[in-house]
C-alpha cells in the first residue's frame, strides 16, 4: 500500500489555496506541505463591550483578522456591581481544500486511492494554565476537553457573531469528529498539537468537495485553549493521507518528534518512533544515515541541527523494496530577541506609586512580561514591535524584570531599578503668618523646609517674576521680594522634593499707600463697632478679609502712628477702641 500526505500553505489566507513546492518523490510515496485555514475566528457571548473593535457588545462582535482564536468553556463576567452575563468561546475556520483531489489523482491516477486519515495541528502562544492573554477579550488558559465538529453549509466566516452563529446553528448539520484534550502546560508553547479526526465518509466527501468548515466549542466546564490564525503566521492546518488502492503494502512509519515548520533552540532534535512491516524491513535512514532498530522495531536518533532552516527526511524500507517516507521542516533559532527600553531610565527617582514602561523588541512575534520585585510576572500591550505596560510600585527602592521570550524560546531579559517616593516636603511661611497688609516697598519672605530638604528646590512667584532662594543646611530661606505698586500681590512659595511632588504656601499682601484708618466696617468713622469687629477677629470668632487688614491692622503704634506687623491681634482692638473715643488720633 503506498501513502501520500496532502497539505497546503500555511500563508494560504490570501490566496484561498496553493501548493509550496512541487510533489516530490521518495521511491512509493509522496508527501506535501499541510492545509492551512483560508478564513478563522471566533465568536463570545454576553452584552460586556469589546476592547478595540467600536466597544460593541461580545455576542454582536464579529473577532475575524484577531492574530488568535479561542475555545472557552463559560466564565462569570460580572464587573463590579454589572452583570454582563457569562463569556463562553466557539471557534470557526474554514479550509479550501480544492488541492487535495488533483494532488492524489496525479500520484495515484484518477480514482485509484482512497483517504485514510486526516487531522488537524493548532500552535498557541500561551499555553500555561492560568495565563491571561494579552488581548482582555480573551479568557484565561485553562486544561480540559474540546470538541471540534464538521459545520454544514461554509456559512461567511467573516460576518459571524455570537448571535448569529446561534441563529445558524438550528438550521445546519453539525458531525462530530472528535472530543480532545488540551493540557495547557508551559512545554507546549509555540509548538503544533495533532488531533486525529474521525475520518468518516461525511468528512472525506468535504474534502474531496473542495471547502469545509469546522466548530469548536468546549466540553467541559473547565476548557480555555487558544491557539493562533493566519494573522500570526502559524494557523490552523489540515493533516490528509492517502492511500493507493493496489500495490504493495508500504512501511507503517510512527515519528515522535518536532511537528513540521517548528521551531526550536536546541541544537540536538531527537527522532524517535517506530516502523513496522509484515514482510520484514530492509533498512530506516534519517537524512541519509542508517539507523538501528531494535527488535520491536522502535528507534531513536539525534540529528545536529544548523542555524536556519533544516530538512530531516525520514525512510523506511521494506524487503520488497517499497517505501514510506516522512518530510519535515525544523528551524534552528538560537538568537535572543534584542530588547530595548524607552522609560524608565535605570535608578529613576518618581513622585507617583506607578511607572510607565515602554520600549521595543526585534521580534514582532515575542511574547513579552514584566514582574516587579519578584512579583507575579505580567503581559505587556505590544502593537507591531513596541510595547507598553504600566506597574505598580510599592514605597523605596523596586526593581522591575523584563523578559522577551521568541516562538522558539530564546530568552532576554533586562532590569530597571525605581525609586518611589511620594512624600512631598513640610512647607512653613513664618513671616508673613498670613495675609497681610503693609505700606513698605518690600516685604521679606520667610520660612523652612523639613522632610525632603535634601536636595529639594524652592521657588517663589511674584507677578510672573521668579525667586529660586538657596535652602540653609537646616532648610530655612529668606527672601525680599518688592512691592512696587500699591495693589494685592499673590505670593506663591514652592519646595519641590527630588522625586517631583511639590508643596505650596501662598500668601496676600497688600501694599497701601495709606495708613490704616481703623475703619473696618467702611461706614466712615472709627467707633466702638469697629473695634468689637476686630476684637472678633482677634480671637478668632470671625475671619479676616484683606479689607480687614486694610484697615484694622493699627497695632502697634511707632512715633504715634500706626505700623502694621501683618497680625490683627488684642493690641489692634484696643488701638481701635482708644481711637474711636478720642485717646489717640492720626
């Protein structure tokens, strides 16, 4: 019996269907590269909106051209106090499989072999339990069971919705072709997973049709498995064997290794499987080099890998010269992904409990993470090559890891130390104590920095005018400012701490001309209300406006006249009060 595998390209998306290389020959058979999906998606239920298409709601959310598609058994989405109900995940992709006919009869002759299997390989990005996928539509990956389905009647996967899948559904036929375990262990990430499919005649005659489409929903309550499309490069791809209906039986050849177009960064791949054959097996060689087999007919044999690209055939013969061959394609990459920050610069000082970091990485196809202090490790936002993400960070010193990891598991990571400290500096403005009024043509600004005064930065605004007073070694500053024009000056005194979070004391002054009067209440004349309207505010039963300072601030008197010391206190009361019955006049 002679064997053929058919399969088409993985970049087949645009093109519907073709075959990468001509049909080759390995004495009785023949093998082709795999199908690959012409169009995938998947669809997810309840009303929560998506996160970058319009904000729609999930069940009306058509997901095609996503670099990956989800099989998820249902998950609570309720936010907050908002009930969205539960988010459960179907897949959908399609095969144009019109290849598969024309490939068989030129090996065979028309009609002269029949499909004796087919399967399906899917690569995911992020296989571990537990993880949660960049893209917040997505569940997190969870191990269980899924079932995949032949769907009847290629419906557009293009348009298809939640809703409108469930409004399908009832109308179409749908075959089962097999329940199937997902592990969801770290082992299988960016590598191809084979599922064997229940070949029965329904699924060989939509293949031989030209087109079929497959369903994937969960069959557990457990299940989260995503796995990539086109977009990504590594989609969904068909496994179609053939056998010739005359001839000689071939070698049964089993390998357990690498899947075809894998990547890997170790050097040493190692093949192992078996080769059976009743009439007895003339030799097996891997690459052209003979290989033992042991009694049973199991092997094992490493082969050195190069850098790039390699071919590993795999041949078995038997005693009557027939042969069965297996093809594959293995690349050797063992060049870390060159990572580059943007922010933060190494040993920041911040003022904030969170950092932004962003940068770059050469590969666009890296998975990259970030974890602080040693903390549980997180996803970055990545678009095209950039990525972003930002952390939360805990008081003192944090240290921030950032690791890159490529499809074939190459590794770089980097390190950023970050300093938080959100403390802003202890401001005092001793003189003034508060607004006041004066009638000199400066006022001295003093006052301390304590708590941050180590390499903290003082300001003072006035009018647009900026004073940068030098900090004493025991925080203290003193600074003139002038006042010009009699008007209301706003004063604004500022310390800024080394990680930028800054305190402010602002102060009034007004600059008069004329000498206060004592007249507090404006009615033009200096009595005993105006004096009880200062002594309220002397002890604080009422608040001083600037008017108030403007006119009541008497006390003391030098030379017999009034000089304001920018305080309305007891002594301003009684000045008043001696005014107003005639005890004192200027």
């Amino acid at each position: 019996m002679k064997t053929i595998t058919a399969c088409t390209s993985l970049a087949a998306a645009a093109l519907g269907i073709f075959l990468i290389g001509a049909l080759s020959t390995a004495g009785a058979s023949s093998t082709l590269p795999p199908i690959g999906t012409d169009f995938g998606t998947y669809v997810v239920s309840g009303s929560h909106p998506n996160s970058n298409q319009g904000g729609t709601p999930y069940a009306d959310t058509n997901f095609y051209l996503k670099g990956a598609m989800m099989i998820s058994a249902p998950v609570d989405n309720t936010v907050g106090s908002t009930d969205y109900g539960v988010r459960a995940m179907m897949a959908l992709f399609s095969f144009n499989t019109a290849g598969v006919m024309p490939a068989f009869d030129a090996q065979y002759g028309a009609g002269n072999w029949s499909i004796t299997s087919i399967g399906i390989e899917m690569s995911s990005n992020y296989a571990a339990a537990g993880t949660q996928p960049n893209n917040p539509d997505f569940n997190k990956i969870a191990a269980g069971q899924f079932q995949l389905s032949l769907l009847g009647g290629n419906p557009d996967i293009t348009i298809q919705t939640w809703n409108t899948l469930q409004a399908y559904l009832p109308g179409t036929t749908t075959t089962p072709l097999g329940t199937f375990t997902w592990a969801a262990t770290s082992d299988l990430n960016n590598s191809y997973q084979s599922y064997a499919l229940s070949t029965t005649q329904t699924l060989t005659a939509a293949v031989l049709s030209g087109k079929l489409s497959l369903l994937g929903k969960a069959a557990d309550d457990k299940v989260g498995y995503l796995f990539n499309t086109n977009t990504k490069g590594t989609p969904p791809a068909l496994l179609i064997s053939a056998a010739a209906l005359s001839g000689a039986a071939a070698p049964v050849l089993s390998l357990s290794t690498l899947s075809d177009h894998a990547l890997t960064n170790n050097p040493i791949l190692n093949i192992s499987g078996s080769v059976l054959d009743s009439a007895g097996i003339e030799n097996l060689t891997i690459n052209g080099t003979l290989v033992a087999l042991n009694p049973d007919g199991s092997f094992s044999h490493p082969v050195q890998l190069s850098v790039g690209t390699n071919t590993i055939t795999t041949v078995a013969t038997n005693l009557s010269g027939t042969r069965t061959s297996d093809i594959r394609t293995i690349t050797l990459d063992q060049t870390a992904p060159l990572l580059t920050f943007s922010q933060p610069a190494d040993n920041s000082l911040i003022g904030a409990s969170s950092v932004l970091v962003s940068g770059s990485v050469d590969d666009a196809l890296a998975v990259i993470s970030a974890r602080v202090n040693n903390g549980p490790p997180s996803n970055a936002h990545v678009s095209g090559t950039s990525f972003s993400l930002t952390l939360g960070l805990t008081p003192g010193v944090n240290t921030i890891e950032i690791t890159a990891t490529d499809q074939a598991g190459n590794v770089t990571s980097a390190k950023r130390s970050v300093t938080s400290d959100t403390t802003a500096p202890t401001l005092a403005v001793t003189n003034p104590a508060q607004d006041c009024t004066t009638t000199q043509g400066s006022i001295v600004i003093i006052g301390s920095v304590t708590g941050a005064e180590s390499g903290s930065v003082l300001s003072i605004t006035v009018d647009g005018q900026l004073y940068a007073p030098a900090l004493a070694s025991d925080g203290s500053f003193t600074q003139t400012i002038s006042l010009p024009a009699n008007k209301n000056y706003a004063i604004t005194v500022s310390a800024t701490s080394p990680a930028g979070v800054t305190a402010t004391v602002q102060r009034n002054i007004i600059k008069s001309a004329a000498l206060p009067s004592g007249d507090v209440n404006g009615d033009g004349a200096v009595d005993v209300g105006d004096a009880l309207r200062v002594l309220r505010i002397a002890v604080g039963l009422d608040a001083a406006t600037a008017e108030d300072y403007a006119a009541g601030d008497v006390a003391p008197l030098v030379n017999g006249v009034p000089a304001p010391d920018g305080v309305i206190d007891i002594r301003d009361a009684v000045v008043t009060l001696r005014k107003a019955v005639k005890l004192v006049t200027w």
